[in-house]
C-alpha cells in the first residue's frame, strides 16, 4: 500500500498538481493521504477543502434520477417529453441520456457566450444532435443538463434535492453547488474573463447557468467522497434500491453504465468517472478509489497529468494488493 500511495504522492512531487486528496478502500477500511497545497504557493492542503469535482457531479444527476424510478416518479423507458413538456424530440428517453445514447453532441455549441435561458432553450430544441437517438454512444454533457432538467421538473432544485436525498442521508456536510466558504475552496483556473477561479465552478456550462445544473458543478471533499463510495460498495438502501444498483454493475453497453463509465479487463469489471478538473472514483467488488486534485490550475494545458491518473487506476484495477 505504501508503494501505491508513493505514486499518488509523485502526482505532486513531479509538479502535476500543488496538492491532492486520495483515498483507497480495501477490506472493509479506508487508507487515506491528503498531500501538498491548495496551490503552488498556497497552504497545506486539508480534508475540509473542497474540490471542483467537475463531472463526478454526474454520478449525484444518476443517483438522484435512479431513485425517483425507485419511487416510480420516473421511468427509465420513458421519453423526456413525457416529464418536460417543452423538450422537442420524442425519441429521446431517460435511459438514453444516462448511457450517452441520445445522439447529442459533447456539448452546447456556443456555451461560452450564452445565459441560462439561452442553454435551456439550446437542451430543450435538441439543437446539437448529430445522430438518432439509440445509434451510437456519444459523451454528451448535454444529457446530465437533461436529466438536471428532468429532476427539477419532477421534484424540486437540484440543490435542495440532492441535499434531501442523498447529502443529507449520507452525512456528506461539505458537498454543495455554489459553497458559501469560497476560502475553503481550492483554486482552480487562472482566467483572462474572471481571474482566479475559486469557488465558482470552472464549467463554463455550469457557470453560466448560476452553477447549479447536472452536468457540473458539485464542490465535495474526500471525506463525504467516502461516505458516497461505501454506499455503493455496500448497496446502501439509504440511497438505492438492490435493483438499481444492480442495474449499475450489471449494464455495460460500449464501455458505459447508468451514469458511470465500464473498465472491462479479464477478471477486472469496474465502474469508475472522471472529471475534467483532475477527480477520479472506481470502485471493483468490494474496493474503492477516489482521487482529488485541480489538474486546471493555473491553466487547463494537461502536461501529462490525465496519463499519470490512467495509470493510478490501472495500478488499482490491475495489481493485487499484496503487491502495492
């Protein structure tokens, strides 16, 4: 384990990132490592501060949307304009934007300049779809801004709503859009239009959507990061039924589950998502990995660091622990 932690801890000493928050779980225990600074010339680095963690925000989008199927508010067969009365297409379903089967485009063409209104009108009108719905598997942003969408639609702000079902349930006190201790927060990228990023979220989608939607925008920690990930190690009825987290480990179409990404080698068959900022969860039977760390600061050019993440996991995945 040490030799494991040692290469986490090379993410730093080589200069890929100022600091990183890690942690593994095997047989039944956490071993954990907070190493470095909030920046390069910031303090040393705690478990209290929050990491932008990008689109790991997806995994609370999935969660949330797999327990209104549980409570049969929603199904996952059912087209979006059942629920949403303003999208347009009426092939589209619930399942598709969670496997990346809709046929949409990465992301909304022009976010960069548009407003909130602007992206909703933008999801709403299908604008950037570029295949059939069912077709092919496309990562698409706009998918987790439709199913942000859909929970609002059918509950209330993904806010309030993912506090009351899945923050509040697990404990995870430090996990929030738009957190009101910005100092707490550790800086992500240096901007020409904003300056320092720090505790506004580093998506531009999500930015300039007031931060809060389904694709981006969580700022979390690693000790509510755990708490998450010994729910689904666990199957923790707090958050899911045995059926849908079933239907997590189970389904794998073209290397993607519901919400989660599949990493399929021989005996290894894991669920695992990244986020652009740097973040990484896996889980495998009954271990864990989580990785925090801002890759994006000062500036989103990756020197190697993406490589260095892919093979920590392959490390995790792959070598046996008597070994590490």
């Amino acid at each position: 384990m040490d030799l494991f932690m040692n290469q986490a801890h090379q993410l730093v000493d080589d200069g890929y990132v100022s600091g990183l928050a890690f942690a593994v779980y095997e047989n039944g225990i956490w071993t954990e490592t907070i190493y470095g600074t909030t920046t390069f010339e910031g303090q040393k680095l705690e478990e209290t501060h929050q990491f932008d963690v990008a689109s790991i925000t997806k995994l609370f989008t999935t969660t949330r949307i797999l327990q209104l199927c549980d409570e049969k508010v929603l199904s996952l067969d059912e087209p979006i304009q059942t629920y949403i009365n303003d999208f347009k297409n009426p092939e589209i379903t619930v399942s598709h934007c969670l496997l990346h089967r809709s046929g949409l485009s990465p992301s909304v063409t022009g976010r960069s300049e548009m407003n909130r209104e602007q992206i909703y009108l933008s999801v709403m009108n299908c604008d950037d779809l570029i295949s059939a719905p069912n077709q092919e598997t496309i990562y698409s942003c706009i998918n987790f801004l439709i199913l942000g969408y859909l929970i609002e639609a059918v509950d209330t702000d993904l806010n309030q709503s993912f506090s009351k079902s899945i923050f509040n349930p697990l404990e995870m006190t430090n996990t929030t859009f738009n957190p009101r201790q910005t100092e707490r927060c550790i800086p992500t990228e240096l901007t020409e239009k904003y300056g320092l990023l720090q505790g506004v979220v580093h998506d531009e989608t999500a930015r300039n959507c007031g931060g809060i939607v389904g694709n981006a925008g969580l700022f979390s920690t690693l000790p509510d990061l755990k708490r998450f990930m010994e729910a689904m190690l666990t199957s923790d009825s707090r958050l899911l039924s045995s059926k849908s987290y079933e239907q997590i480990r189970s389904t794998n179409i073209n290397s993607r589950s519901y919400g989660w990404n599949r990493y399929v080698y021989n005996d290894i068959d894991a669920c695992y998502h990244t986020g652009f900022t740097g973040p990484l969860l896996v889980f495998h039977d009954n271990r864990a990995m989580i990785l925090l760390a801002h890759r994006v600061h000062p500036t989103r050019e990756d020197h190697g660091y993406l490589q260095k993440r892919e093979a920590l996991m392959q490390t995790f995945l792959v070598k046996k622990r008597n070994r590490l």
